[in-house]
C-alpha cells in the first residue's frame, strides 16, 4: 500500500530509538563550529578542557558526594563490562538479570577464571533485585545490575547492596549499576551506588563508543589495588583509566565529536534545570505511551508491575490485530523510525525510547501517527 501520513500528524523529528538516539541540532551544530577543537590532539589543552568541562559539569548534573570521581574511556559500556570483571570484582559477585544487557554484563563476569558470579534473575518483563549477603561467611564482594533494562524497559530502584550500617567485618562490599540508558534522564542518589557508568549514546544523545564512570571513594580503592596487583589488558584496567581522567585525558584517542556532543548536553540538562527536570519530561513523555496503551484494547504495557515501568524506555505489546512489524516498516517510510522491539525479545511489541531530548509533543504525534496508522491499514 502506499498512503503516507498526513504531514500535519508527523513529530518534527522522527527518532524514538532506544540508542543511538536522538541529538538536538544544538549538539551537531557545536561539532561543525568552526571554533571547536576538531582535528587537533588530544593531548593539548583544548581537547582537555574539555574532558575537563565534562568532568565537571557531570560532578555538578550528579551532585557527586565528597570523594567520588568522573572517570571516562574508550569501549562504551560494554567494555566496561569487562574492565569490572578485572579491576573491580575479587573473587565473588552478584548480578540481578532481567533481559539482555543485564545478561551480557554477569556473561562477561563469570566468564574470568577468578570470579564467581551468584545470579538473581527474573523472566523478561520483570525485575530482579539483589539480595544482601552482607553478613554471611562467603560474603559477595560485588554487587550489580542495572537500572534500566534497555530490553525489556523495566526499571530497577537504585540502592546499595552489602555494606549494612554497623558491620566492619565485610566492609568493602561495591555496587557497580549500569546506567547507560537511565542516566540523565532520571534522578539518582550517587551514594547509593560506587560505579554509575553509562555510554553517551541514549540520554545524553551523544554518540557510541566511549563510557562514562562515576566512582566512589571505595570503588577507586578497590580499582587501584586490582589494577596494579592484577595483571590486565590496558584497555580494561579502570587503575589506568582512573589516572587519565584525572589527567583529563583518555588512554586512547578519543572522538572529540562524541566530546563536543557530550559537552553541550550536559551543558543543556543543567541550564534546563538539571536532573530534576530531566526526569520530569522523560516522565511526562513515558506516561503519555502508557496511557494510550491503557486506552487502546489490543495493546498492553510489556512491564505488568506499573512501578517497574522505565520512565526512559517504553513497552508496549500488541495482540495479534495489530502486525507491529508491518506497522514500523510503515512509519519507517514516513521518517519515524526505531521503534521495534529488542531483537531477542521476538514480541509483537512497540519499544520507545523517551530520552531527554524528545520532548512529550514529539511522543503525542508520534502516537496519533500509530493511530492513523492502525486506523488506515
Ligand atoms: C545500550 C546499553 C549497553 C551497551 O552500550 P554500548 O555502548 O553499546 O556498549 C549496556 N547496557 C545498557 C543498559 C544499555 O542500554
């Protein structure tokens, strides 16, 4: 069939996609400035200002407690993975699984000789939260998970794991959560946590291929024993990483337009009112998903439990009236694009991301076009 969509329904930008996602001109626009630093080495001051302005303003976004640290490098947050199993985890860890990223991060933990990884899990749609072995004999060294499954757009509540308040005898016990598509699109208590990474790719609509830390006074405790006791690739070794970005410098060259894209968004979430108003919209936005699906009698929010449902990433299934596959290849051809459910998740589901920089208009015409679209085929 070939009907298009009213242009006067059409969102002015069509990206809704769980990562990569939307960047505001704003960001592209500082990348071709003329006066931005591209093109010149990473290792004089213009390019380490602004590693530094970074640094900084994420300390600010983030109301980072006395002692706790911006830390940055290449590899995204999949590498970050990888990096925890080597300079972060001793011997015992626990990961809470409930979809595909969650599961990726407790693979590449348990899969280091040294390392056993107790795993709490919960079927997709669901979540799965540790469980505090603080007093126990074997107790686990690591905590972890995410707080949202990019997946499956559950949401987790962020706190702390085996430090209970009293207890010396384990006290060094860290909760590392994977926050890459929550965070700056959600408030957050920075002391519940000791490594709060991301990549730039999802709320920050920056682009892939870096990852961001936030590090406690513990976490660097823990980093910089492993890190010069254990032998480790360069690449995976936080103790290295942790050094470079205090230098405001990275291991290795970093993509100065990721840096530029990084710059003006948190340079935007703070001028717009911080992580406080950044969670206002990414809620308003997910509330309006969830309330059309409410509405409409062949959708159904993914995520049963309503307090588990991502502010961030919206899920929403179809019964089988709907061909949601059909749908998306559809509004693909009318410029929305992304909206297909996670790969391995094989649902006839629409996934949304409603990161900071869609605003609740675009996600209102965004779903009168799937309205009209159901209504016209
Ligand atoms: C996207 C995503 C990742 C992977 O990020 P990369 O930058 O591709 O490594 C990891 N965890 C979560 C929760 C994500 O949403």
């Amino acid at each position: 069939m070939r009907t298009t969509i009213p242009a006067h329904l059409l969102p002015t930008d069509g990206r809704f996609g769980s990562g990569p996602s939307k960047a505001r001109p704003e960001q592209l626009a500082r990348v071709a400035d003329a006066a931005s630093p591209m093109g010149t080495s990473h290792r004089q001051a213009p390019v380490k200002n602004l590693v530094g302005q970074i640094r900084a303003q994420l300390t600010e976004l983030f109301h980072l407690p006395e002692g706790y640290e911006v830390m940055l490098g290449n590899g995204g947050a999949s590498l970050v993975w990888d990096a925890i199993a080597f300079t972060a985890v001793e011997s015992r860890a626990q990961a809470a699984v409930f979809g595909e990223f969650s599961a990726k991060a407790a693979h590449a933990v348990g899969r280091v000789p040294w390392a056993e990884v107790d795993i709490q899990s919960a079927e997709p749609g669901r979540l799965a939260r540790c469980v505090d072995r603080g007093e126990e004999n074997d107790a686990v060294d690591t905590y972890f998970y995410p707080q949202n499954e990019t997946s499956t757009g559950v949401f987790s509540p962020v706190t702390r794991y085996g430090r209970s308040r009293g207890s010396h005898q384990h006290p060094g016990a860290l909760t590392l959560v994977d926050a890459t598509s929550s965070a700056g699109g959600v408030t957050v208590d920075i002391s519940q946590t000791d490594l709060y990474y991301f990549s730039p790719q999802k709320c920050f609509g920056a682009d892939g291929g870096l990852w961001i830390a936030v590090a406690s006074p513990a976490a660097i405790e823990r980093i910089e024993r492993l890190g010069s006791t254990r032998w480790v690739p360069d690449i995976l070794n936080l103790e290295l990483a942790l050094r470079n970005s205090r230098k405001d410098q990275t291991l290795n060259t970093p993509s100065i337009a990721n840096l530029l894209l990084i710059a003006e968004q948190t340079e935007w979430m703070l001028s717009s009112g911080g992580l406080d108003a950044m969670a206002e919209r990414t809620a308003a936005s997910s509330a309006l998903i969830y309330e059309w699906a409410e509405n409409r009698p062949e959708a159904t929010p993914f995520v049963a439990n309503a307090a588990d449902r991502s502010p961030v990433v919206a899920t929403i299934d179809f019964d089988e009236s709907v061909d949601t596959r059909t749908i998306s290849a559809f509004l693909r051809e009318n410029g929305i694009v992304d909206i297909d459910p996670y790969r391995s998740l094989g649902r006839n589901q629409f996934r949304f991301g409603t990161f900071p920089n869609v605003e609740p208009d675009e996600v209102a015409a965004l779903l009168t076009c799937i309205d009209w679209a159901i209504e016209h085929m």
